[in-house]
C-alpha cells in the first residue's frame, strides 16, 4: 500500500518532442506533419495533466528534426506548444513555438475566387491577428479566420 506507481514514455536518442500541444489539437499536429505516413517511431499522449492547459498532448518522433514551414504550421493550431530537439538523449534546442508574421505556402486561402484555388500560384498570407487567428490573402485580401483555416 502507498506504492506510487507511474506509466513512463521512454526516451527517444535523436529526435524531436513537441511538448504543451493543447489536447483538442494534438491529432490536428498530427495530421500537419503527416505523422501517420512515416514508418519512424512515434510517441504521442493526450490529456495529459498540464498546469498551463489543465489538459495538454505530447509527440515524440525518433530520427526526425522539422523544418522552419513544418514548425510554422504547428504554430498556427498550437502556438504555445514547446520544440525540443533531442540528440544523444540530451535536449540541445529548446524552441517556444511563435505565430509568424507572414506565411507562404501553409495554408489555403478560403475565398473560392482567390487567384490561389485557380492557379499555380503559392498562398501568402499577412498574420492580422494572433489571437483570435485572422490571416489576410496577399493576392484576394480576403480574410481567414481560426473557423475557416486549412492548412495545406
């Protein structure tokens, strides 16, 4: 009796681990990354306790360091989740994820008349807003809201 007993998720040797992902969007980083079409080992967990979220989600991915479009991406649906760039077990890059002032070729632009639906042509968006998340079309002006974003 009174023995703790406590579920660990082991360690990954070179990878990365992105911490503090709200829970309710931690299957949309999933799906951003395309998580589910590699064969690299992956750990994730959801409503995990977190004194910032109450409730938050964690993703390890062995072998695996993201680019600076990857990461822009997650910023976007979790931008208070943390990157931690693990080699040789150590954490060598700890990164808190920010929402870029300007994105290029990360999300679609909502209006259907946009040049971008039509045409070769790569998104960019101005960041108009942070917090709610509002994006302006460079090529329609239209605006993309948190309910209407895609990313692609």
């Amino acid at each position: 009796m009174g023995e703790t007993k406590q579920l660990s998720v082991s360690a990954i040797k070179n990878g990365t681990v992105i911490d503090h992902i709200p829970a309710d969007t931690l299957f949309s980083v999933i799906n951003i990354l395309g998580l589910e079409n590699i064969s690299n080992q992956i750990t994730f967990g959801t409503n995990l306790e977190s004194k910032k979220f109450g409730k938050k989600g964690i993703i390890k991915v062995a072998g695996i360091y993201f680019s600076e479009k990857e990461i822009n991406k997650i910023a976007l649906v979790a931008p208070a989740a943390r990157l931690n760039i693990i080699r040789d077990y150590e954490v060598v890059e700890k990164h808190q994820l920010t929402i870029p002032d300007e994105v290029a070729g990360i999300v679609k632009c909502f209006n259907p008349a946009c040049i971008t639906n039509h045409e070769p042509v790569t998104t960019r968006f101005r960041i108009i807003s942070k917090d709610p998340l509002r994006l302006k079309c460079h090529y329609c002006e239209k605006i993309t809201d948190e309910e209407h974003l895609t990313i692609i």
